[in-house]
C-alpha cells in the first residue's frame, strides 16, 4: 500500500544550519500492516510522517500509494486517500463546533460540495452508531461541542474522523504522548480496533518503547534518518524493550541516548 524509494529530505540546504533529516529512507507497508515507529529525538519520525501527507516535500526518492506515484502530490490532494491523528488532542477538530458537526465535516473529506439543509438523519445515525463503538459514551453527546471533551475523548473523536472514510494509509504521530496513562491504554486499544476491522496500513510513531511492542504488527526503529531495525512476527513477539536498546547498540555500535525514550 506504501512505498517509499530512497526518500531524502535536507533542512536549510547550504547553509551553516543545513540538516540532513531523511537520507536514503526506503519502507514498504502492506495493506493491513501495522507499522510502530521509535527513535531517538531527531530521528526522523515525524519528518517521515510530513513527507508522506506531503507538509514537507522530499528531496529526493520516490512515495507510491496504492502503485500511485505522489511524490509531487500537493497536501490536499493526499489528504483525500490519508487519515492522520496528531499528538496534540486540539489538532484534528474545531473546538467551537459539536460532535456530529465535525464528523459530518470528515465524511464530506473529498467529496462534491453543495448546498444541502444540515446533516441529513441517515448520517445522524451513522455517527451514533460509529461513536457508539467507540464505547466511551460519546454517542450520547453528539451536539455537545467538541471543545468540552478531555485530551483522550478527543483523540478517540479524531481517530474516528481520521478513519470514518476508509483511508488507504492512516498515520499516527504519537497521538497517545499527551494524555494520562489510562486515556493512552484506551485510544491504543481503539486505535487496534479501527484499524484491524477496516484492514488499513498503519505508522503510529511512539516514544513508548513498550507500546512499540505490545501494539501493530511490526516494528521499526529510525536514527539519524534511516531504519536501522525492523523486526515482526515472532521475532518481534519474543522480543522486549531490554532486548530493542541491545539491538539499537548493536546495530549503531552506541547506546541510546534519549531519556526521554529509554524511561518511556
């Protein structure tokens, strides 16, 4: 469903601040796969994710969806067949509007637009019944606005939203780092259920090395750029966090040096 082919993204190019953020990146994700991302801060993780939605325009390499070369693709035009939930739970929604208000919003993502009296019933329904799944009693708060629900309420509403269309690719940027961690359980277990029922390819970049491993189906580890890990079945079902930082050393000849990611 993705692949990427040599992808490289430099930052300030020629200048005393040039970066290389993305070198040589090559990933395949098939349709179904459940892809979990880790890495050290500035390993290019979310860079990869701006790179795909296209928010960042690669420099180098080729990005295909579905066989469809996007590589030049603008934002909105990917944003039709790309969900994305963002680590920040006020990202993804309009606070001032209601629950079915937005949800009607990300239904109508990429279709025809027109002039039609509110939001017809059998759409009503559809969002009771989707929200319902959820099983976070939102279907009872359809026209509250969305600015009265907590961090993890929202995050469910906009995986939701993300997904309510079926996207071919869905990408996850830590959309679990800002919640507590019972609301972070929660919007991993729906987080499994959407995506496992509807069969999307999946990359949920994580700093939580333990839910890396008990969440998807694979795992990836990035650093300076680049995969230097990629373990799955039951190599990956063996394997724990001790295990990925022994593997991280071996693979870079260096222990991991991110805090923030080894007391995750």
């Amino acid at each position: 469903m993705l692949e990427l082919e040599n992808i490289k993204k430099v930052f300030f190019p020629g200048t005393i601040n040039e970066r290389i953020a993305l070198q040589n990146l090559n990933l395949t994700v098939s349709e179904g796969e459940f892809v979990t991302v880790i890495g050290e801060n500035g390993a290019g993780k979310s860079t990869m994710l701006n790179v795909i939605s296209g928010v960042h325009p690669a420099d180098g390499g080729r990005i295909l969806l579905d066989g469809e070369d996007i590589s030049r693709q603008k934002e909105y035009k990917r944003s039709r067949h790309i969900g994305r939930v963002f680590q920040d739970p006020l990202k993804g929604t309009a606070f001032d509007m209601t629950i079915e208000e937005n949800l009607s919003i990300a239904l109508g993502k990429g279709a025809a637009r027109g002039l039609t009296p509110g939001i017809p019933r059998a759409a009503r329904e559809m969002f009771r019944e989707r929200l319902s799944l959820l099983g976070i009693g939102l279907e009872q708060r359809m026209k509250h606005k969305v600015g009265l629900l907590s961090g993890g309420q929202r995050q469910a509403l906009t995986l939701l939203m993300a997904t309510i269309v079926r996207p071919k690719l869905l990408l996850l940027d830590e959309h679990t780092a800002a919640l507590d961690p019972g609301a972070a359980d929660t919007v991993n277990e729906l987080t499994t259920k959407i995506v496992t029922e509807n069969n999307i390819a999946t990359l949920m970049v994580t700093h939580n090395m333990s839910s890396a491993l008990a969440y998807g189906t694979r795992t990836i580890m990035m650093s300076e750029g680049t995969i230097v890990l990629d373990v799955s079945g039951a190599e990956r079902g063996a394997m724990t966090v001790a295990d990925l930082i022994a593997k991280f050393a071996e693979k870079k000849g260096r222990a991991l040096d991110d805090d923030k990611l080894l007391l995750s």
